[in-house]
C-alpha cells in the first residue's frame, strides 16, 4: 500500500473512526466474521441433523441470547469484524475464540428449538428436566448458581466447565441439546458414567427424532429482539468503555472532524432532504475537477490527491452528511482549498495533517 493511502486507511485511523461510531451504524453484519462463519456451519448441522424446519433468525446486539419465546438469536457484533474484536479484546480484555462461537450459537439453538415446539409444555420434559412452576418466570435474574452448583453432580452435562447446565432448566436443556449436537456420536461413551447426564441426552435424541419432520408450534416474530443496536445510538467507544486519546494520538487520516465543518448532517424530514445532495455523490461527481485544479496550482501528485478524495467520499457517507443544493459553489471552492492545503503539507512532511 503506497504512503498516503496508508496513512489515511490505517488500521490506527479506522480504529478510531469505529470507537467514535453508534453502534447502529457499525459496518457489522450477522454473515461476517467469525460469528458469520459459525452461523454457516450451524445451519449446515441443521440440515444434517434434518432439523430445518426450525430456522433461527439472528440478529446483532450487545451479546448472545435467545428471546423468551421466539427462535430469535442475538450474536454478538463485536464477533463479526476483525478490527473490532481487536478492540473488545483491547478493552475487555476477553474474546471468544471462532469454536466458542459456535458452541454458545449451539447452546441457543437449544433454547430456540425448545421454545419453537414449546417443549416446556410436555410433561417428560418437566419431569427429565426437572421444571418447577411457571418455565419463563422463575428463570434467575443474576448468576448466583454458582454458589450453589454442584461440580460433582452427574446428572448435568459440562461442555465448558462452568455448570452452566444447573443454573436452571431452560439451560439445562440447551446445554444438554449443545452437547448432543456437538457430539452425535459419541455422547453415549462421553457420558456413560453420567447417569442423570446420559437420560437427558437420550430424551434430547428422541424428542429430535420424534419432531424433526414436524412443522413448530410457534409462529416467530422477527421484530421481538432484545438491545439490538439497530436502535443504539451510544458509541463503541462508550460501549467499550474505551479512552479514545491515544488512537486520536495515532491515528493519521481522520477527517470526520473536518468533514463535519464543511458539511451538514442530512436532515431526518423527507420533506427537507430533496434541498440537499449527499456530500460523498457531491465529492465523487467533482473528483475530476478537484484533482485537475489540485494538481496545476499546488502541484501535488495526483495519486496522494486522489487517497484524500477517496478519504472523504467514504468518510461523508459512514456520516451521511450533505450540503444545501444553493451551496454547491461555495462548497467545491472549499473542497479545492482545503485539499490543496493538505496535498501541500503532505509534499512538505509526509503527513496530511500535521
């Protein structure tokens, strides 16, 4: 990567401009990263386990869940890009690795299964699981049951270690249905000397068999979905927690502030957005013009030119920003003096910003 672009797409300044983004406009996506990949195999196991007439519907939000009563899964957004999960590493100091993914979307593809054929409902189900009163209202607010779990008990399975299977039965059995899912063919032996252990399992190889080629009780609503940060307009920064000072140190091409001063932020009435042009359009359809005059009058090189321009239509659309149509002159002046200034200090220093 040449010079300029480097120092305005380095990872250092992209980085920033993620920690200084909402969370709804992250450029995240369920089908990217290490989540993405773990959802693709995840459906790959369902149609080998021919359980697709159950087809969970994922979402991003802050972290993994299932929604009471839905097959809605929530997967984690800072799990589907790299520089992310850079970051949440960096500041939480914890990250799941590619196989956790998939274990915990596993375990929630339990808890979707069992609300799907609202299993909670059969009575060999209560009774192999042990339910008492109402499934959903006596579920634990905090995680306390470590206090009380039993690390010697045999009547749980315990893929990660944490006796998450005894917090309370909709866990057990997602547990249970994880383990199974993960190890179809060996459970038996993996748990022959877990009595409790291996008749939940066996009820979960049943209850599959027995439903599998039938169609779910539930009619799911996609829209029922917890903190998803569609709706989020707090920063990764503040999700985070992070202090931001030393990428503002580091970081050699952010721009947004300056973007900020030359355009507006488009307007939420539809009835005010046909008077303005989005900026990144605006940049794109004069990037001939600015790079002509750029070059004649400071004599920059056309390719560091070019990096900058790029730089900003990218920029102002990740910030939606636009000018008022009656400001289209003024606005190309002050894009060819401002740019001019920066193409003249990155000849004389290296660096477009000082």
């Amino acid at each position: 990567m040449r010079q300029s672009r480097h120092l305005l797409f380095g990872s250092k300044t992209t980085k920033l401009e993620l920690l200084l983004s909402p969370l709804s406009r992250l450029p995240v996506s369920v089908e990217d990263g290490p989540a993405g990949e773990a959802i693709r195999l995840l459906r790959e196991d369902l149609k080998r386990v021919k359980l697709e007439r159950i087809q969970p519907n994922f979402y991003l939000s802050t972290g993994y869940g299932t929604v009471e009563g839905t097959t809605n899964i929530a997967v984690g957004f800072y799990d589907t890009n790299p520089l992310i999960r850079e970051l949440h590493k960096e500041f939480r100091r914890w990250l799941y690795t590619p196989e956790e993914i998939l274990a915990t979307l596993r375990h929630e593809t339990g808890h979707a299964f069992c609300y799907a054929y609202k299993l909670y409902r059969r009575k060999d189900f209560r009774e192999t699981f042990n339910v008492r009163g109402h499934f959903f209202h006596t579920y634990p607010v905090t995680n306390r049951y470590v206090e009380r779990a039993n690390p010697w008990s045999r009547d749980y399975v315990n893929p990660s270690g944490d006796h998450y299977a005894q917090k309370h039965p909709d866990d057990d059995f997602a547990e249970t249905f994880c383990v199974w899912f993960t190890s179809r063919r060996s459970w038996r032996r993996q748990y022959r000397l877990f009595p409790g252990a291996l008749r939940k399992l066996d009820f979960v190889d049943s209850v599959v068999r027995e439903l599998r080629r039938t169609d779910p009780e539930l009619e799911n609503d996609p829209s029922l979905q917890d903190e998803p940060i569609s709706g989020m307009s707090m920063t990764l920064a503040q999700f985070l927690k992070a202090n931001v000072r030393r990428y503002r140190r580091l970081a050699t091409g952010y721009v947004d502030g300056d973007l900020r001063r030359i355009f507006h932020k488009t307007p939420l009435r539809s009835d005010l957005q046909r008077n303005y042009l989005p900026a990144a359009d605006f940049i794109r359809e004069h990037q001939p013009f600015l790079m002509r005059h750029i070059s004649r009058w400071v004599k920059a090189d056309p390719l560091a030119a070019k990096d900058l321009l790029d730089k900003y239509q990218h920029r102002a659309k990740e910030l939606r920003l636009s000018l008022h149509k009656r400001e289209r002159e003024i606005k190309l002046l002050e894009l060819v003096s401002y740019i001019s200034e920066r193409c003249t200090l990155y000849q004389s220093s290296g660096s477009f910003f000082g």
